[in-house]
C-alpha cells in the first residue's frame, strides 16, 4: 500500500461525499470568510493527492450511511493553544489521540479505530475525552450519531490535515513538541490505532458510586484535585449537587468534598459562606462558567442521576446543514441526533419545538424569539452548503417535464395542432403555446412555478433571449391565414420514432 492510499483509509468515512471549503476575504473584525461546501462524490485517491501536493483542499466525512465510522475527531478552537501540552496529557492518561495543529492554528485530535464502529460508540467517548482533557464542549466528529441519509443527508466533513504536505502548517506533533512528518504521521496513526475493547477499558475518575452519579465536570474535578484558584467556584457549583444527593445534610458533606477533593481545602469560613448563599436560594450549576464548562459532557450530564437532567435545559444545537433543495432543507444536530427542518422551523421556536417531539421524541424549552434569531444567524453563518442533483431543484423538475412534453407521443403533426396544446418542432427548435405548456404541467402535479416564473425560466434556455412570437399558419378547415402566439426552446435531442407530418406549405412563415 502506498502512502495515499494509507492516509486515504486512515480517513475512511463516507463513500458518498466530502468537503470542501472556500476561502474568501478577511473580515475587519481579522476574521477570514470561509464557506464549507459539501460534494456529492467520494473522496478518491486523486482529490488526496491533490489535497497532499498543496492544489486543492479536502476534508472526510467520518460516518458512513450505516451510521459507522474508522475515525473522529476533536476540533479545538482555542487560542493560544500548546499543542505539546495536549500530547503530554494525551499520553499520560493513555488516550490514543493524534494531535495536529488546524489551518487556523487550533488542534484537531484524531481517534483512529482498527474496525468500524458505531458513530454513537465513537461520539461518546471523544465526548468524554474531551471533558477530561479540559476542552468541554469543543466540536465533535462525527456530529451526528445517525444521518439521514434517506432524505439525502451525509453527515459533516472535517479538515484533512498535511495540506500541501511537503510545506504544511497542518501537522502532527509529539510529546517533544515536534512535528511529524507525513511519513511519521502515517506510522503514528497505525501506532495509536485502537478498538472499541480497548476504549471501553479507559477509566479516568474514581469508580466510587458517589461519583458515578455526579455530573462529569465534578467526577473529573474531583478525581484530578480541585487546585487553587478554582476551588470557591468549583463548591459553589458543587453545593447544588450536595442539595440534590443529601438534602438531610448536605452542609457537612459539602465539608466533606472540601477536605477529601480541595488541594488544600478552602479555609472552613469560606464554606460556611457558600453554605450560607444555597440556605437562601435554590441555585442552578454554573455550567457556562470556569472550570466547569471546560470539564462539560453534556450528553453524559443529562443522563447523570444527579446532573442537569433533561427536562427544562436547551440541548446541544450545532452542525447546520443547508441542503440546496427547492424547497430548501435543513439538517441539524440536536444531542448528536440529527433533524430535518423547513425553512418555517428553523424560522419559528415553537415550530422547531413541534418537530424535536414529532422526530426526536423530546421536548425543548422555547428560546425567546430575538435569542432564537441570533442563535440561527450565528448557525447560517457557519452552516456547511450541501449541493443536490439537479433534479431535486425546481429547475430540474421544469426542465425535466418541459423535455418529456416536448419529446413524448403528443407532439403535433402539424402547426395547427399547437392550439390543442401540443408542441411543434421544425428549424431546431420546438414551438408551443404557454397554456399548452401549463396545462401539461398541471395534470402532472408540477405546480410550484408561476406564469412568470416559467417565463423566465424559457428564457434562460434560449441564453436569456426572448422567446415568444407569432407564428403563421394556414388553417386547415377554412383554408385562412391565422396567427397565434407561441413559446420556443431549443429541440432535444430524441431517440424516439418520428411522427409522420401532415403536408404543411412551404410558404408559412415563422
């Protein structure tokens, strides 16, 4: 096996697609506009070599349509990051991540699997491996544990690392801080390869039943010592759960943690202040704040006996996905289970509420109508554009019908027939009467384009030409002259067998 074809099944995912991203101008703010495209075709040998030699950049879709995966990922978007720290801890706690540096100087951290694995498997434990390394609620590949991939979902692309391999900012580090060549980078990667055994086996708090049933940011403070500088924070969140576990005596045993997870522990006066604060009010965990949010695992959290639990708390919203149907779909991630909204309940709370209970069996509080707005604006900023085949546009559907009724067995044998709605062709192009074309449209239930809107659209076909006149022809009955007003497009091209004409005179203008 070369060394393409290594790095590509080192990223085996979907066969279906990959990503793409477009770089565009650097906002005031020192921000670069960036689009990420996903395209529906594999991820071939020749687009990693082309990605590896600096021509164009591509990314892997970890899960596959059976909702499998051979890789993940950490994206880290933190700054300034070191990335020697993170092999060090990475290593010391015996967690099989290859760390490299991301185009934009963050860390992305990959998990490599011998076999494929549910996505779920997978998120779970990259989930719980970034709440002990300290990066909480960091983005993770897959986003999803299952796709969609029946209503055309595939899922999200990750960046590939060692772009423009021979001169690339896109690569792997080890624990000396050093950076890994491509060749080193593919021997690490089969190095740190692991199973989903192996992966089960990782423990890293207490497996004391007092623990189990905390939420994970306190399981993991409370197993590595609370240091100083965090310790006031850290009791205060951890007095809500002593209230909830032991509403008896929760004084003394918020004591207690002080003295057994505290190092040292906080002086006895300022615990009896934080006693003093939760014996007047019933407060919240302080989930958005340090160090707590940093040591989050949400997912993990809800089904604590004693975390946030799952009713009454907004889930996990990430990975919009805009599918560029007509209409318009989109795709979400809500506690990595994917969603699939119109364009009204991504608009609407009330209306996303009503599809999380028709499709996800949960029911989200509603988010105030301007939270909600800036909540989706800051999504379709960042939102992956996914392309669909023609046919699934507007576009295509007209165009598709408007060959069918142009080519089918009810075309006219002579010009005079157009006023019965057929089409006729002659000099290349194929002539009909706008309602004729309509009529055959509406009996086959296409009727999402207006009068208008068809009018542009024949006019496109002809280059952005008008496409409309008189048509001259000699009626056959009457023997007279008649003009009627017809619409035309180019001919298609047609296997079928020619109808015969009706002797027409050589003298009919157009």
């Amino acid at each position: 096996m070369d060394l393409i074809d290594r790095f590509a099944a080192s990223f085996e995912g979907s066969r279906v697609a990959h990503g793409q991203t477009t770089v565009g101008s650097v906002r005031k703010n020192g921000k670069t506009d960036a689009k990420s495209y996903i395209v529906r075709e594999p991820l071939t040998k020749e687009l990693i070599a082309g990605h590896l030699d600096g021509s164009h950049g591509v990314g892997a879709i970890p899960i596959n349509d059976q909702n499998m995966c051979k890789f993940g990922a950490l994206d880290i978007d933190t700054y300034p990051i070191d990335h020697k720290a993170i092999v060090k801890k990475c290593r010391k706690m015996k967690i099989p991540l290859v760390v490299c540096r991301s185009k934009s100087g963050g860390a992305h951290l990959f998990l490599f699997t011998k076999d494929w694995i549910s996505a779920t498997d997978i998120r779970d434990h990259l989930m719980e491996f970034a709440a002990v390394l300290g990066f909480g609620g960091c983005e993770v590949f897959p986003k999803q544990n299952k796709i969609l991939a029946e209503r055309g979902d595939v899922g999200n692309f990750i960046n590939l690392p060692y772009f423009d391999s021979k001169n690339t900012l896109r690569y792997a580090i080890n624990e000396k801080g050093d950076e890994l060549s491509f060749d080193e980078f593919l021997d690490h990667v089969d190095d740190m390869k692991t199973t989903l055994e192996d992966l089960r086996k990782l423990t890293f708090v207490s497996e004391d039943k007092e623990l189990r049933e905390m939420p994970p940011c306190l399981r993991i403070m409370f197993s590595t010592m609370v240091p100083d500088g965090t310790r006031n924070k850290v009791m205060f969140h951890a007095g809500v759960t002593a209230k909830m576990m032991y509403p008896d005596n929760w004084e003394q045993v918020l004591d207690r943690w002080n003295q057994k997870y505290c190092k040292p522990a906080l002086p006895a006066s300022e615990i009896v202040t934080i006693v003093n604060q939760h014996k007047k009010k019933d407060y919240g965990y302080l989930c958005k704040e340090e160090p707590m949010c940093s040591h989050c695992d949400v997912t993990a959290c809800r089904e604590a006996k004693y975390g946030i639990g799952k009713n009454d708390t907004m889930p996990s919203i990430s990975g919009l996905t805009i599918q560029k149907s007509e209409p318009r779909l989109f795709f979400m991630d809500v506690d990595g289970k994917r969603l699939e909204l119109s364009t009204e309940q991504l608009q609407i709370p009330l209306q996303f509420q009503r599809a999380c209970i028709e499709q996800l069996d949960m029911m989200p509080p509603i988010m105030k109508s301007a939270d909600w707005q800036a909540y989706i604006n800051s999504l379709l900023q960042d939102a992956t554009i996914l392309e669909v085949p023609k046919e699934l546009t507007l576009r295509g559907q007209f165009e598709e019908l408007l060959e069918t009724y142009c080519t089918s067995r009810i075309r006219a044998r002579s010009p005079q027939e157009m006023m019965l709605g057929k089409p006729w062709s002659e000099n290349d192009m194929t002539m009909f009467t706008l309602k004729g074309l309509m009529d055959f449209l509406s009996n086959r239930g296409f009727k999402e384009l207006k009068r208008p809107q068809i009018q542009q659209r024949l006019k496109d076909l002809n280059g952005g030409h008008e496409c409309n006149s008189f048509y001259k022809f000699k009626d056959e009955d009457t023997g007279k002259w008649k003009n009627i007003r017809v619409w035309h497009v180019p001919q298609f091209d047609n296997n079928e067998i020619e109808l015969p004409k009706k002797e027409t005179l050589d003298d009919v203008p157009f």
